[in-house]
C-alpha cells in the first residue's frame, strides 16, 4: 500500500506513537492540574525526559504505556506472537533505557516514581497517588539515605 499521509498527519501520528500527549499523559497531566501541583512537562534537559516534573517536592514521573515498558504482570504487556527475537530485544532496551533514566535522575537528587497506563484508567485513583507521591515530600528537611 503506497503511503498517502500528508506530512501533517504523518508528524501528528509519530508523535503518538513515541508516546508524547498520549492518552494516559493527558489524564495525569488533568489531575495534577486540577490539584493545583505545579508541573513542567517533557524536562529534556533531565535524564529520560520525564513526562511530568514537580520542582517542588523534586519528583520525576513517568508515564509508562504497559506494552512499551512492560508493566510486569500487566496482561497489557503481553508478547507479539511473530518475530519473538525482534521484540524481546526492542523490550530489554527500553527497560535497560528507563532503568538508566532511574539511576540518572536519583543520582541528581529526583525521586522517581511510575505511573502505568492501566492505572489512568480511574481519575480518583491517579489523584489519590498523586497525593500520596508529592505530599510526602513536602512534610519536612529531607531524610538522610
Ligand atoms: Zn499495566
């Protein structure tokens, strides 16, 4: 099939794919707002350019599409039937690429934490782990690792 995607849509589309503004973003962007946490999206100064960044309490997050990132035990993380080879190697470097990002981040001071695309499904429950996430920094002087 002769690709008829004008340059637009085929840019639009891409972008989807690589996951920025994805769906699952957009609901944790949506609650952060509506808690009134402040945030900067897509750092790429950070390791990793993490989705959402919280300057305040320091907190880089990711949100993670299970497929792309294997969610362990996420039936949505299943494997492709075909070219088996292909995909476990696509796999092991996006988990080696994100588990980089972790230790890059932690290293410069940020905790890190994950939300996965199967647990945007519910708003309340997005907000209850934000709150959860960022008010626990804020209680105080940091605890010494
Ligand atoms: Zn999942």
């Amino acid at each position: 099939m002769i690709d008829r995607l004008a340059p637009e849509h085929r840019s639009w589309l891409m972008s989807r794919v690589r996951g920025t503004n994805t769906t699952p973003e957009m609901r944790v962007r949506r609650a952060a707002h509506a808690l009134g946490f402040r945030f900067r999206l897509h750092r790429k100064d950070l390791p990793g350019t993490p989705d959402l960044v919280f300057p305040k309490t320091r907190v880089a997050l990711f949100v993670h599409g299970c497929f792309w990132h294997r969610h362990l035990g996420c039936k949505k993380a299943s494997l492709p039937k075909t070219r088996p080879e292909y995909w476990h190697q696509k796999f092991a470097l996006n988990v080696e690429r994100d588990e980089r990002a972790r230790v890059a981040l932690e290293r410069l001071g940020w905790k890190v934490s994950v939300i996965w695309e199967c647990e945007t499904k519910d708003p309340l429950q997005i907000a209850t782990y934000l709150q959860a996430l960022l008010s626990r920094r804020s209680e105080g002087p940091r605890q010494p690792s």
